[in-house]
C-alpha cells in the first residue's frame, strides 16, 4: 500500500507543498478531496459528525482516524479517553504530532486486548466493511471490542439514488451481479495511484440485517439526505 491518504495528511501537516487528493469510484469519476477538510474542527464537521462525536462517551476507539480531528476534539474539549486507529502509518504519525495521546497503526481485525464504551466509525464507516461476503467479520470483530453497555456509532450513505432509472417504470437500474453498494475505491495523489480497495456503501435496512444477525440492536439516530448516523448496541 502507497499510503497515499497518509502522505497527503503528512505533507499538509509539515506544509510540504500539499496537493489536493483525488478519489474515484466504480460507478462515479474523479472527485477532489482537499486535504484541509481532514484536519477540520467541530465547527466544520456535518451535523451527523457532531452528533456522533456529542453521543460519545467513556473510553472511544476511533476507528479510520485519518488526521485524527475527531479524536482531538472527543481528547481535549470532551476529556475523554481516546485511542485512534488506522492502517496508514503516516496519519497516526501525524496524529500524535497534533497531540492525540493513544494513537495505533493498526487493520481493526488484528487490534484486539481493549474494550471500549464507544466505538467510531465515521465518513461512510462502513466502507471497511468491505463487503457483504466480509461484513459479518468485522461486525463480529466490533462486538468483541465493545464492553456490554457499550455503543458502535455509524454512518453511511444509500447510494442507490447514483444510478439511472428507467423512464417507463421508474426502476432503478442497476448492473447485475452483486450489492449496488459495493464499489471499487481509488485514491489519488500528486501523480500517484493506490491500487483499488473494496469500499461498501450500505443502506440502513441492509446493515440493521447484519447487525441484528451479528448479535445488536441498531438505531437511526440521525437522517440526512441519503446518509445517516446509527448506533449498534450489543442485545
């Protein structure tokens, strides 16, 4: 893996001539990420971030960090106890750099020893699930990293509104073969390219079904648009 999200966030943080990043999907064309948005304070995050971040409570695993903005503001405004985790050595580089106390490159699967009373998984957390062949690891994963009245606060988006529909009847078409929202992710930067990953977009309906199978009771906190927040609590 390049790291090309973790060279970017490097770059930007010790300002050596930072470029926007570009990402790109199966089913969608170039879009610019700028790296500035991952080093945004509470007042720049969306609604369902902020939503998130007020709900936590007690010791928070902070699941995807990137820059660590989240886990930043739920250490020094919250005084809570952070851990921040992500598999790109260069943003947990920065993010103790930036002052988060407890910061670990690691893949959540092969993280394990802590138990945590909120666990975070935000900016479509559930792309690292993969998949829905895979989904059922990593949720069964989350189950054993949460203590007993612990909370998994989530958000995605039901991209189902990003394919065309047929004009006589209204149907979405969708290619056959597969979950709509499983998509090929690829990230740019300053020339370079990662190798796709396997990102998953979920509906809520989809993901209550492999929470409930996975051993949780899930709740819509919060709706916007197409995207929502949702908490997972152990049954």
């Amino acid at each position: 893996m390049k790291d090309l999200m973790g060279q970017a966030i490097h770059d930007y943080y010790h300002n050596q001539n930072p470029e926007d990043l570009q990402t790109e999907t199966s089913i969608s064309e170039l879009d610019e990420l700028p790296v500035a948005y991952l080093f945004r304070d509470f007042e720049e995050m969306n609604g369902m971030e902020q939503k998130a971040l007020e709900l936590a409570h007690g010791k928070v695993l902070d699941i995807g960090t990137g820059a660590g903005s989240h886990a930043l503001y739920l250490q020094d405004e919250r005084k809570l106890e952070v851990t921040a985790l992500d598999i790109s050595p260069k943003s947990i580089e920065v993010c103790k750099l930036r002052g988060v106390q407890t910061a670990v490159c690691e893949n959540m699967l092969h993280f394990s020893g802590e138990t945590f009373d909120t666990i975070l998984l935000l900016m479509n957390g559930t792309g690292i699930f993969q998949s829905l062949s895979t989904i059922d690891t990593y949720l069964k994963r989350l189950y054993s990293l949460l203590n007993e009245n612990g909370q998994i606060l989530i958000d995605s988006t039901d991209i189902l509104y990003m394919f065309d529909r047929d004009e006589e009847d209204g149907g979405v078409l969708i290619p056959a073969g597969g979950y709509y929202g499983e998509l090929d992710y690829v990230v740019h930067y300053k020339g370079e390219s990662e190798d796709p990953i396997k990102w998953l977009y979920l509906d809520f309906n989809t993901l209550k079904n492999a929470a409930e199978y996975n051993g949780f009771v899930i709740e819509k906190i919060m709706q916007d648009e197409d995207a929502y927040l949702a908490k997972l609590t152990k049954k």
